[in-house]
C-alpha cells in the first residue's frame, strides 16, 4: 500500500479520506489533482492500485494495520517521559562514565535493572576496556614578548583521553604554533625539537551552522587524533591540539587521541579555541614558552560489558534488529549529549513495545555500548561474540549524535532501502523527521556491522549545536531538550518495530 495513507486516514472519513490520499499521491507523482464530480468508470482499479500505479508500484513492507501501530508508538513517544527520566538517572544521579570507572559499572548494572524489569532478555556481554585516569592539568605561560615582570599567564586546557603524563612538577618548553599538517612540513628541519607544538586548526563553524556539524568536526578531529604522533615525528616534547568545538566559552573540548609503535609518546591536551588564538598571536611577536603539568595515568584494563537487552521476536526470534546508544561517556561533563541521550531514547524503544503490548515478528535487541569514546571495545567484542549471527541481523540501529530535533533517518546499505523506508518516513513526517538520506556509515559503534552489509540506520540529528557541548564540562543533562528527546525517542522506537515486524526482513 501507499506510503500516505495511515498518515491521513487519522480521523478522517473515508471519503475524506479518498480524496486527501489521491491529492497526495497525485502530488507525490507530481500530477495535478482536480477533485472531479465526473462518475466513476466501470471496473475501475482499486484505490491501492492506483495508488501503487501512481507512486511507483511499490508494495509497502507494511500493513495499513502496521503504520497505525507506528503512529501510536510516535504518540506515545512524544508524551511518555520514560527517556527523560532515565536520562536524568544516568547523569545527575550517576554522572560521567568514563570507560573503566566505578560510575561506567554503576551505569551498567543500572540499565540492566531498568531493562530487565520490563521483562526483557538481559545478557551482560563482556569486553576488556581502558581504564584511563585523568590527572591534574595546567598551564601557564611563564616567558613571552611584553610580559609584565613576574607574571604568568593561564592557559586553559585539558588533557586528550589516552594521553601520557609530564613529570608530576611539569616541563616548561617553547611554543610552535602551526595552522596545519602543511604548515608543520614546511617547518624547517629541527624547528620543533624539544618544543611544544600546537596544532591551531579552526573548526569550520560556517559548516557547523549549515547544519554539517559532522563534517566540520571530522576536519578537526584528525588532528586531535595524529597530533602527538606528526608532532613526536617532529620531535616536539608534548603537543597541543585546538579543540574541536564550535562554542567559544573558553571550555576546552577532550577526546581520544592515539600514539603509534616506534613513535615516543608525548603529552597531549586540548586548549581553547581562545587561548589557541592567543598562542598564535603571541607566538607571530617572538618566543613564547609554556609550563605544562598533565598527569593522567593509564591503569591496566578493566572487564566491563555491553548491556544487551532482547525483546524476543514471535515468527523469528533469531532475527535481530539492534537499537542503541554508548552508555561510556567522557569525564568533563555528565555525557548527556553524548551519548546519555542515545542510550536512553534506545531504552525507550523498549519500553514503549511493552507499554503497548507490541511484540513483533523479529526480535528488537536493545544495547548499551562501552568504550566507544576510547576505542570502542565493546562493539569488538560484539563483533567476535556474534559473527556467526549477521545474516540474522535484520537492521541497527545507533544514536550518537546528540538529542537535538532529528529531521529524519540515515541508511547505509542497499539504494532500494530508501524507497523501502517510505512509508516510515511518512508516519515521523508530521513530527519533521521525515527526511531519508543515505550515508556511507551510521554510527561508531555498528560499523561493523554496517561492513558486514546488516542495514544500518540512525536520526539525522540538527547537529549545529552539538558541537559546541561535544565532550566538554557542558555536556550536562539540562542541554537537553525534553520535545527533541521525545522526538529522537520517536524516530528509534518506530524504526526499530518498523524493522522487526516488516514482513521480509530489510532489502540487503
Ligand atoms: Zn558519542
């Protein structure tokens, strides 16, 4: 059947409801629309035939009976304060929960309560985590042109994740400030030997307001991912990277960053998008030396776990639809941006198909993620523990890019899954999340699985703001919107039973 009609007959009679399809599948099919008083022809084709003719020939996956259990799951995921609260529980209540923490644990054995008192399946699914310790953290500028005579000035900064330490008493060393790799090779040789380097890149805000705050923070983002690697190359004793955010409230935005075998590792932090500019500006007037003190520590690896929670599929339990979140976060802030809020509006999925008595075909897997800010550990061990399972994973599902309103899905996969996913996007179109794009990848933590050729999904979230709270001392629980919550809770509730309860499986 056609992708309007459980959207429209919503109180409408039928022949209300006969013209409101017909006006829109004609517009659909780009076709004026005359409401004719002319009679009918004899035998004519069925409405759904018509409609099937007019949009294409595609048969829904759906039945008319499925969109309206879609259009209940929306309703009651707008209303229903489930996500919030457990949002609140995880943050305010349980806080930050770095991989390998007392509070990553707390949170574990708090979502496998939540899930299991809903009457699903709950398996703790082992993985070995980092458990990196952050330290003190401070700089101050101690030499630079125009100082006034025993003065410093502070630097504000934070330590990258996985970063080594200084000594505990610091190390005080000159500044090289580069824009970027080509302005670092065009160095000459020796002009960062025992300096510290800081790699100035500017987030691309212009890009972020267009609404590709992804984007800008994938430019950003290697630097803070190769800076102490390009930067020990170079012989630099500890490197800085300008952190990749979009606020300018002087927070410094954390994040994982890598060292290389054969490479020595060197501090590593993040400054501020201010005290970048500062650096640089100083720095363009003469020699400028910093006293650093970073003193994390890396404790041996911790046992940790993903939180799987099934609600069994009636016809095809083995088949799977994942629905997920990371349930780590960074330490700076509470993690309700990230990814808090994907964990939550995931636990929502569940917890509305009970409310509302849904079971369907397929079985709709709910799981919490560890580690994905430092690795991610967890979807490894996923996808060791499950390999002989894909060709049953039907979809999967992740949010990971914050709780701002969604304008629609993602999907990596086959091109048909679009045209497939039409009628979905029109039951999510009346809360604006109707938009289907396709994307090479959908989230850290089911790429795997999306390689693996499982179709994956995620909202298309605003993400012009996201950037700006993205793991820093901001990514609190009040960031959150509670509609935009709901919203997100909307797109992963109704995708994930969309999925499981389709009548074949999701092309792939
Ligand atoms: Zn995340």
């Amino acid at each position: 059947m056609s992708r309007s009609i459980a959207v429209l007959t919503s109180g409408m009679d039928f022949n209300q409801t006969s013209l409101a399809v017909l006006a829109a599948a004609a517009l659909l099919a780009g076709a004026p629309f005359v409401a004719s008083q002319t009679p009918a022809p004899s035998n004519p084709p069925s409405i759904m035939e018509r409609l099937d003719a007019m949009t294409g020939g595609g048969k829904s996956a759906w039945t008319r009976q499925q969109l309206s259990t879609m259009e209940h799951l929306r309703e009651a995921a707008m209303k229903d304060p489930y996500a919030l609260d457990e949002l609140r529980h995880l943050t305010c209540n349980i806080g930050p929960r770095l991989s390998g923490s007392a509070q990553a644990q707390a949170a574990v054995d708090y979502v496998a309560g939540e899930m299991r008192s809903l009457g699903a399946e709950v398996t703790l699914e082992k993985a070995m985590v980092p458990h990196w310790v952050r330290g003190v953290e401070r700089a101050e500028i101690v030499n630079w042109p125009g100082q006034t005579p025993g003065t410093t000035q502070k630097v504000v900064l934070t330590a990258l994740g996985g970063s080594v330490a200084t000594p505990a008493d610091g190390i005080t060393a000159d500044v090289v400030v580069v824009d970027n790799w080509q302005q670092l090779r065009a160095l000459p040789p020796g002009a960062v030997t025992g300096k510290i380097l800081l790699f100035n890149h500017r987030f691309d805000k212009e890009l972020a307001a267009q609404g590709d705050g992804l984007n800008a923070y994938v430019g950003g983002v290697v630097y803070r991912g190769a800076g102490p690697i390009a930067a020990a190359s170079a012989g630099a004793v500890a490197v800085l990277v300008r952190s990749v955010g979009g606020a300018d409230f002087r927070l410094p935005h954390t994040g994982m960053t890598e060292y290389a075998p054969g490479v020595p590792k060197i501090p590593a932090a993040a400054v501020t998008a201010e005290d970048a500019e500062l650096l640089k500006d100083l720095t363009s007037q003469g020699p400028v030396k910093l006293h650093l003190t970073l003193t994390p520590q890396a404790m041996p690896d911790a046992q940790s776990y993903n939180v799987v929670a099934d609600w069994k599929g009636t016809e095809h339990p083995e088949q799977v639809v994942v629905v997920s979140g990371h349930l780590d976060s960074w330490d700076l802030g509470t993690g309700a941006i990230d990814d808090g809020a994907g964990v939550v509006v995931s636990m929502q999925a569940i917890h509305l198909l009970k409310e509302l008595g849904i079971h369907p075909r397929r079985t709709v897997r709910f799981v919490a993620w560890m580690s994905e800010e430092e690795g991610s550990e967890g979807a490894a061990a996923y996808m060791i523990d499950h390999k002989e399972e894909f060709a049953d994973h039907s979809g999967a599902i992740e949010s990971d890019l914050g709780a701002d309103h969604p304008v629609g899905i993602y999907y990596a996969g086959k091109s048909e899954l679009g045209q497939w996913l039409r009628p979905v996007a029109e039951v999510l179109d009346s809360i604006g999340a109707g938009t289907l794009v396709s994307a090479p990848e959908t989230g850290e933590d089911i790429a795997g699985l999306t390689e693996k050729g499982v179709p994956s999904f995620a909202p298309v979230q605003d993400s012009r703001f996201y950037f700006n709270y993205h793991h820093t001392a901001a990514d609190t629980f009040d960031k959150v919107d509670p509609k935009h919550l709901n919203e997100n809770a909307a797109v992963m509730t109704v995708l994930a039973y969309a999925l499981a309860d389709s009548a074949e499986p999701s092309p792939r």
